[in-house]
C-alpha cells in the first residue's frame, strides 16, 4: 500500500469516495434536546414516563412576559391588543392552551349551580375594571411580582420535534410583532432550544475554521516547507470531509458537543501526521524520496496505528455510560477519529509521491531542542525528588478532589451574559422561577382516593413545607383544587383560598369533578388514585436542589402518615439533576473501560504486566491532578466535565505508547536499558514534546467557546495534556530506571537459551 503503484491507486479511490460525497453531500442538521441527559438506567426515568403518560410533561410550556411599556399594563388598548394575540396564539396548530389574566375566571358557587366571574372586565364602559385583591391573587403567577407586567403562560403539544418548535416560536413571534408587543422576557423549551442551535451553528464554523488556521500556523512552525504545509492541511480537510459525512450520513443531527469535534479531529490528525512528516524529513536526508516514505510509513504505521486506537477507545468508552448525549459523542467521535486515519493512509503517501518533495539543508535541525540533553541529565539526578514531588502533589490533588461539588445547573452550556440566561433570571425574580418542579402523589393503603379529607390535610401540610423550601413558588396540585372551591363557595373571596374546615370540604366534594384540570393543569388521575404537585421555581443547582429534595422526603417520612400518601420526586428537572448526580458512576464505568483496554494493549504489545502498570500511573495522575485544577479554578463536577476524565486519559495515553514503543525497539536493538531510555527520551521526547504542544494549542481554541461544554473542554484538557507530558518525561523514566535489573536478567536468561541451542544439537 506504501509502494508508489498502491499509493497511487489508494489515492485514486480516495478522490472518488470524495467525489461521490461531494455530489451526494448531506445536509447537516442540528438540535438540542436536553432530555438526551438523562441517564437510561435510572429507574426514575422509567417512573417520570409513567408519570407522564398520565399527567402529560411538565417542560412543554413558553412563559411570555408583556408590559405596556412605562403605563401600566391595566390599559384598555394595550389588554384588547394583548387579547388579541393571546386569542391568535391559541389558534396556532402546535399549541395546547395559554393561561392568562386576561380572560381567567374565578370559580363561584351560587344557588344555581357553579359559574365563573372574570377577573378583569376590561370591556366595561367605564374603564377596566377589578378588584386589586384578586389581582393580588395571582402575583408572582399571571402578574409580576412588581405589578408591572402579565404573564402568557403557552402550554405547547407535548413532544413537538425541533423543527415543529422553531415554526411554533417564530409563528408567536411573529403574532406579537403583528400586535406591536415586545415581551420583556421570554423562556420555554422551544425558545432555548433554538437559541441554543443558533449558537452551535455561528461556534460550530467558527472553530472549524480558527482550527483550520491554527493548523496552518503550526505547520509553517514546525516544517518550515512549502509541501509540509499543503499536504496535511489538503488531508486533515478531506479527513473532516469524510467525518462529517459519516456523522450526517447515519441520520445524526449535530447538537451540543459536536461543536468541538472539528478541533477534535483536526488536532488528533495532525499529531498523526507530525510523526509521519517528522520521520520522513529524517529519512530523505539520507534515502531517496521513494525509500524514505515508503520506509516512513512501513514503520510508523504499527505505532501510529495503536495511539489512534487509544485515542478512539478513550471515546469510544463513553458509550458505556447511560447518557444518550454522552453515547453519541463518544460513539461518532470515536469512529470518526478512525475514519480519519483510515483518510490519512489513503491520501498522504499518494500525495507525498505526486508533490516535488524534498529536505533543503536550511530546513534540517532548526527546531531548537538543545536543551533535551540537559533535561535529560536533571532527570537522572534529580530521581528521588520526582518521585516525592509527584506523590505530593498527586496526594494533594486527591484531598482536593474530595471537597468537589457535583453540582449542575440547566442553562450551564450559556454563557451568563446570553440573553436566555436574562430572560430566565426575569422569571426567577418576578414570577417564582422558569424550571419545572413535579412531585407525583399516590393514594396510600388507608386512602380511597387523594381526595379523601385525610389525604388533603397530609397534602397540605406537604405544601407548607414546600413553601417553606421554595419560597416565592405557587403549587397546583389537589390542594390548590380544593382551596379554589372553598373560594368558590364564598363568593370569590380571596380571603377564603385557603384549607377548607371539614364541614365545607363535605359541602364542595360534589363539585370536585367540574373543575379538575381548572386552571389548565390535570392535578388527579380519573381514579383520584395518583395526583401531582406542579410548579416552578429558580434554577437552584443540582446541589442545592439535591439537599432540598433530601430535606423534602425526610420530612415526608418523620411528618406525613404515608400510609395516607406517598410522595416521590419526578420531572425534568429532576431527571437532569439525577444526571449530574451519577457522573462518579458514569465517570468510573468510562475509566474503567479505557483503563481495562489499555492495559490489555500494553500486556499484549510488552509481554509484562509490570509495563502494563507503567503504561497506566503517569496517565493516572494527569487524571487525578486535573481534579486539583477544578478545585482551584473553582469548576464543579458535573455530566460536562466528568466526561472529560475519559476523554483526556485517551488522548494522554498516546505519548506513553509512543515512548514505550521507542523504548522497546531500542532495548530489541541490544541496548541497555538505561541507554535505551535515554535514546527514547531524546527522540521519541521531541515528537512528544511538538504533538503536546500542537494538542494543546488546539484544545486551547475551545476555551474561547461561549458553551460551558466546550469551555470546560479545552481549559481542562489542555491543563490535563500538560500534566501528562511532565508525567511522561519526568515520571516514566522514574519508574522504569527500577526495571533494569528485571530487563538485564530477561536477556541473560534469553542469551543462555541462545547459547545452550548448538550445544544440544551437537
């Protein structure tokens, strides 16, 4: 495949592949579900899809918040041009219901049976009229907390596909606009979603071309020709070419984490080809071009080969979590880094062959690497004090890590200056908060239904705490249906929405039927067996989340006779908590994958479980100091940053092959192991040293990313690269100068066999 004959015919069915997708290109899609967060194996996903199919979701809502600008908002033009959209939003296909103050009635029970009474009449001819207790009712609600704006509560059919949601939300756009309505602030599943793909798509060409320019730039750096440039660049392009076709082809639309898989790939191919073109510089100093990349590729391949399969598997092993967004990401981007390589064996030797290629003089050694030797020979004197210091800051690392928080927030990808992240912070002031918050409710043994008087006043005394945890928040629930009707049958007071006595809850309890879902939320299933508390609150974080839900149920079972009710947390927001809550298991079943893989490639390539154990400490530690780093940088743990820890060691482990590689050729040369180490320090060293510095300069690019993801990605893995090339120059050559004696005895014991051969055949 590397004569000039195979490379030329490789190359010629590289350009037809290209030529086909060029015509049959796909067109790439992109999406954001962060329901793709949840982890599969919880079985509180499986109870949430119960839950659901019963009470419908609680995340398929636009919350709308209008003001008449300076005047206040209980104007008759500005409600009747309000109405009027509210009334044309209503009618748009994908679109349930929308709760508003404008057309809300109350609840009242007169001799004639129940009707309900508007809370405004903004159509009376003496000017809009209502009362301000009422109003006062649905502050933080339908009404801001300051008074100064009203609230369209959207509730949007559940389950809409992407490209049905941004039809949706630029149809209400477009009806506010027509009415000449600029809402002070909208948030909603379908709004952030297509911000969110709004986003992606402007980082996702950004980085794919400041990756491209980085590549060039270190090129010109590091080869200093012409062809040393042009080469690569036209491979590492059809390389991302033939990825991303794949990716589309298979019907994979890109989200979140795809905007850093250009930089992946690019970065992860150029330290493919640093290695080739380095070799071959060396080989055509001495061989004529065809020997010299023939030779190049015969014996970098085996060894190149083996760090792109680690590489990959450290990908590869985030589809044994049970994240589906995790899946994805590690699955396609693990076999596009194969395909890559795949691309670069098909592509550069052909192209190397066609181009006038050759090593001018001025070009040899100007690489400046004269202070290897040095390093070198601190190394050999300085043994003792690497290895304390290593343990140190390792022991250090660790009691760091166990101060970290796994703590997550919804809108983590955005950055706190994007507008989403205002218009969530307006309903966490005005309106009790933007996220969901679900608990679901189940009749007890000693209960016929959650209506039964007994249950209400458990449920009641739930709310309470409820409130007291989530100060600010209003619950729909049962109990909320039975305060409705204890107000109902006074009259509409507000002074009567509250817990009835026993004699009024046996004087409404026929009226239950006619107002259960009042309100446009279903709050009992139609046996009255299960039930559900709704609301919404401030994105708390997971942790502060997680410790209120803890005090919840804790109370639930010290408080509340659960033979009456049970209570259990469910929801989105939930389950995107959860999520972040598993990433120590998530994390460990992707580190325990790549370490059992890699520590296979190592027993197998060395034949020594002692190399095995090698391969793995210095690309450990890199692992365990990256958790000192968020410490210090004060980054908590999370889905998007502990799926880093995989991705890193991958990446970090490629250096050690390489080294081990060099090493053991060197040590089959005849070579002393202390020889053999220094040989490998100062050859294999350099390509070390030039793949960290061009993985990290790529990484370095996504720290300018405005997602979280992306950020968290390049700051770490760029810190974590770093430490793995200090562990692989100044750890490993530690940790293998013991080997000596073992080395030395191994080829003695071979030598003797070699000796006695003759001996037993003469």
């Amino acid at each position: 495949m590397f004569k000039k004959k195979g490379a030329f015919v490789s190359l010629t069915f590289g350009l037809l592949i290209t030529l086909l997708l060029l015509i049959f290109r796909a067109e790439p899609k992109f999406d954001y579900d962060f329901e793709q967060f949840f982890p599969q194996d919880d079985p509180d996903l499986e109870f949430y899809r119960t839950h659901k199919s019963v009470f419908g979701g609680d995340n398929d809502y636009l919350l709308i918040a209008l003001t008449n600008g300076n005047q206040p908002w209980q104007d008759s033009t500005f409600l009747t041009k309000a109405f009027t959209a509210q009334s044309q939003i209503q009618d748009l296909e994908k679109v349930d219901t929308l709760i508003s103050i404008l057309d809300l009635g109350i609840p009242v029970i007169s001799p004639f049976g129940l009707r309900t009474k508007k809370v405004l009449d903004w159509e009376s001819s003496d000017g809009v009229q209502f009362s301000p207790e009422l109003l006062d009712q649905f502050r933080s609600t339908l009404i801001s907390k300051d008074g100064k704006s009203l609230l369209f509560l959207v509730q949007n059919q559940e389950g809409i596909a992407k490209e049905e949601g941004d039809t949706l939300y630029s149809d209400i756009q477009a009806v506010l606009e027509k009415h000449a309505l600029d809402p002070v602030a909208v948030a909603g599943k379908i709004q952030t979603q297509s911000d969110f793909v709004t986003l992606m798509q402007r980082e996702f060409g950004l980085f794919l071309g400041a990756s491209v320019v980085l590549i060039i730039l270190l090129l010109i750096l590091v080869f200093r020709s012409w062809w040393g440039v042009v080469i690569p660049v036209l491979v590492l392009c059809l390389g991302i070419l033939w990825t991303f076709s794949l990716i589309l082809k298979s019907g994979k639309a890109l989200d979140v984490m795809s905007v850093m898989q250009p930089t992946l790939f690019l970065i992860v191919g150029m330290s493919a080809l640093v290695h080739y073109f380095s070799l071959l510089k060396k080989k055509l100093k001495s061989e004529s071009k065809d020997q010299a990349i023939e030779q190049t590729f015969e014996e970098l391949t085996p060894a190149v080969a083996l760090t792109v399969l680690t590489t990959s598997l450290g990908f590869l092993s985030l589809y044994f979590t049970s994240i589906p967004a995790l899946q994805d990401f590690g699955l396609w981007t693990g076999l596009g880094i194969l395909l890559l390589f795949f691309v670069i064996l098909v592509f550069t030797p052909g192209l190397i062959y066609l181009f006038p290629v050759n090593n001018r003089p001025n070009e040899q050694n100007q690489s400046g690497f004269g202070w290897f030797p040095r390093l070198f020979l601190g190394v050999l004197k300085s043994k003792k004090t690497i290895f304390w210091s290593f343990l140190l800051l390792t022991s250090l690392a660790l009691w760091a890590g166990t101060q970290l928080r796994v703590n997550g927030f919804l809108l983590d990808n955005l950055p706190l200056d994007h507008p989403i992240q205002e218009d969530f912070s307006f309903f966490d002031r005005q309106y009790g908060g933007s996220n969901p918050l679900e608990l679901s409710l189940e009749a007890g043994e000693k209960a016929n239904s959650i209506l039964d008087f007994e249950v209400l006043e458990e449920l009641n005394t739930l709310e309470e705490k409820l409130g007291e945890l989530f100060p600010g928040s209003q619950f729909v629930s049962p109990v909320s249906l039975v305060k409705t009707l204890n107000q109902a049958q006074n009259q509409g007071s507000v002074a009567a929405f509250r817990f009835p006595s026993r004699g009024q809850y046996q004087r409404m309890s026929r009226y239950f039927g006619q107002l259960d879902s009042w309100g446009g939320n279903q709050v009992l299933s139609d046996d009255g067996k299960l039930g559900r508390i709704s609301s919404r609150t401030a994105d708390l974080g997971s942790w502060e989340m997680g410790k209120k839900r803890a005090e919840l149920l804790s109370f639930v079972q010290e408080e509340m006779d659960t033979d009456l009710l049970r209570v259990r947390w469910t929801g989105t927001g939930y389950l995107i908590d959860r999520g972040h809550a598993s990433v120590t298991w998530q994390m460990a079943k992707g580190l325990g994958v790549a370490f059992l893989i890699v520590g296979i490639i190592g027993g197998f390539l060395f034949r020594s479980w002692r190399i095995s154990l090698i391969l793995l400490i210095p690309n450990t530690i890199p692992l365990i100091w990256m958790l000192g780093m968020m410490y210090l940088l004060g980054i908590d743990f999370k889905l998007t940053t502990a799926i880093l820890f995989t991705v890193a060691f991958g990446i970090a482990v490629d250096d050690t092959i390489h080294f081990m590689t060099k090493l053991k050729l060197e040590l089959e040369k005849g070579k002393s192991m202390l020889y053999g180490i220094k040989r490998t320090f100062m050859e294999a060293g350099r390509a070390i040293f030039l793949t960290t510095l061009i993985l990290v300069s790529g990484f370095a690019l996504l720290i300018f990313s405005k997602f979280g993801v992306t950020h968290f990605t390049g700051l770490l893995i760029s810190f974590s690269l770093i430490f793995a090339w200090l562990g692989d120059m100044f750890l490993l050559p530690v940790l293998l100068f013991p080997l000596k004696k073992v080395w030395e005895s191994k080829q003695a014991k071979k030598q003797s066999k070699l000796q006695s051969i003759p001996r037993e055949g003469s």
